[in-house]
C-alpha cells in the first residue's frame, strides 16, 4: 500500500484546509485509516482516526469540533477537514493506514506540512 498525502500549505489562524491521502497499490476499505502529525521538536502522534466502514470515529481533544476526518472508500482516499486552525496545528500531517495489526506497523505517507500563521 502506497499512500500520498497532499493539502498541506501556509494558512492563517482561523482558516481552513482540507487534507487528502490516497492510497494505491490495493484497496484500503478495510482498514482503519488515521491521521497523525509531528510538530516540530515534538514525537508524532495521533490526531484522528475512522474505521473501516466510517461508522467509528476517534479525535484527539484539542481537535474536537474542529476537525473532520472521513473517508471515500471508492476513490480509497481519507481526508481530514481542518477548521478554526491555530497556531498550535502547525505540524507535518501524515496519512496511515492500519489492516489491524497496530498502527506501530500500519503503512505511512510522506507527510505533507500545514502552517498556521498567528
């Protein structure tokens, strides 16, 4: 599974983004799929997270009500709606995918930055 992040870019606080990940090289419907992101001087670390079928959704606190992850299993791309940014969003956003085994050995993008000016 080979997955390709894209989206990411300068904004300013308070503005929106909307990041993509898409997958090729086989399906993804039936695996977890999840956004992470580092920021700098910091480990990575979750920020959302969607089951197979969509019908379960995880979200890290300081992201709730703010962003929106969801998935088009056809187009085998997750995305992640990104509102209200702050300051404290800017980080490298990756794209994983997990077939159950864990996200510590889940398949990775490339990462994509998103800067928030304050």
């Amino acid at each position: 599974v080979q997955l390709q992040a894209s989206g990411g870019g300068l904004v300013q606080a308070g503005d929106s983004l909307t990041l993509s990940c898409a997958a090729s090289g086989r399906t993804v419907s039936g695996y977890s799929l999840g956004w992470f992101r580092q920021a700098p001087g910091k480990e990575r670390g979750i920020v959302a997270a969607i089951s197979w079928s969509g019908g379960s959704t995880y979200y890290i606190d300081s992201v709730k009500g703010r962003f929106t992850i969801f998935r088009d299993n056809v187009k085998n791309t997750v995305y992640l709606q990104m509102n209200s940014l702050r300051f404290e969003d800017t980080a490298v956003y990756y794209c994983a995918a997990d077939d159950a085994t864990g996200w510590s050995r889940a398949y990775w993008g490339q990462g994509t930055l998103v800067t928030v000016s304050s």
